[in-house]
C-alpha cells in the first residue's frame, strides 16, 4: 500500500520551494554582482528547488507483507519487515538493524503543526494504517489468567 499526502499539501509545499527559489533569484539579481556568478548561483538555487518539488511529490511510505519504504523530502529509507518495531504516533518508525542496534525514523510525510483540519484528519488516518499494518504483524500475547473464574467480593 501506497500513503502520500494530500494533493493540497503537496501543492502547497511545490509553491514554497518555487517562492523561495524565486526570493532568493530575484535578491541575487537585485544584487547586481558579477552577471556569471549570478547566473551560476540562480542555476544552482533553480536545481535545489526542483529537487526539493520532485522529493515533495514523491514523500510518503509504501508498506507490505515485506516492510517499509519511507521517502522523506531528501533521503528514502527501506526497512525490512522483520526490522520494524513499531510505528509511532509522533509519526515515526522504530526499528532494529540486523546487529541489533536501535534506529528511529521520521515520518515527515504526515507531520505537521498548524494545519487545516483536513489534512490534519488525513494526516492521522494514514499514522493509524500504520499502526494497524503493524499491530497486525505482531501476535496476539494468550490470555493471561482464568477469564470464566469469578472474582471474589469484598
């Protein structure tokens, strides 16, 4: 299963890169310093830009019977099924790399503060999903204790 962010939020995120890009171009133009370097400069904040939209639209995690792909706004992340400890609410994923060692990784796809009720609702749905998909790889613990004994009054 595929989670992204809602259209709105990618959207919105692709306009902030572009403002930026387009802040920063536009100062070193007003600048006026030397016409190669300020074409230099505006070609590299122009790549950062369009990488930081391409990652925007690619965020997200993908998550199967085989584990957990999380794509953040500049690294992606796979983790093996067997890896995973649990998902977190904060939304972040818990996980152990085949030495043993303790890893923790960010969900940035679905965190936010200060959002519209919309994408926040969204945003939780999907956190719940994972929750799910990961509490229904773990086995149900037995019961404990005897259910059908009563409890003696006081």
């Amino acid at each position: 299963m595929d989670l992204k962010p809602m259209v709105i939020t990618r959207i919105a995120q692709t306009v902030l890169w572009l403002a930026v890009a387009g802040i920063l171009v536009g100062y070193l133009i007003s600048t006026q310093l030397v016409w190669p370097l300020t074409l230099g400069i505006s070609v590299v904040i122009a790549a950062v830009a369009l990488f930081l939209i391409v990652r925007t639209h690619r965020m997200g995690v993908r998550y199967g019977p085989e584990g957990l792909e999380v794509r953040g706004l500049l690294l992606s992340r796979s983790i093996p099924a067997e890896q995973v400890v649990r998902v977190t609410g904060f939304p972040a994923v818990r996980w152990a790399t085949a030495t043993g060692s303790s890893r923790w990784t960010p969900i940035f796809a679905f965190y936010g503060i200060g959002q519209l009720a919309s994408v926040e609702r969204y945003n939780q749905f999907c956190i719940l999903q994972l929750r799910t998909w990961d509490e229904e790889r773990h086995p149900k613990p037995p019961p404990t204790g005897n259910p059908r004994r009563p409890r003696r009054g006081k």
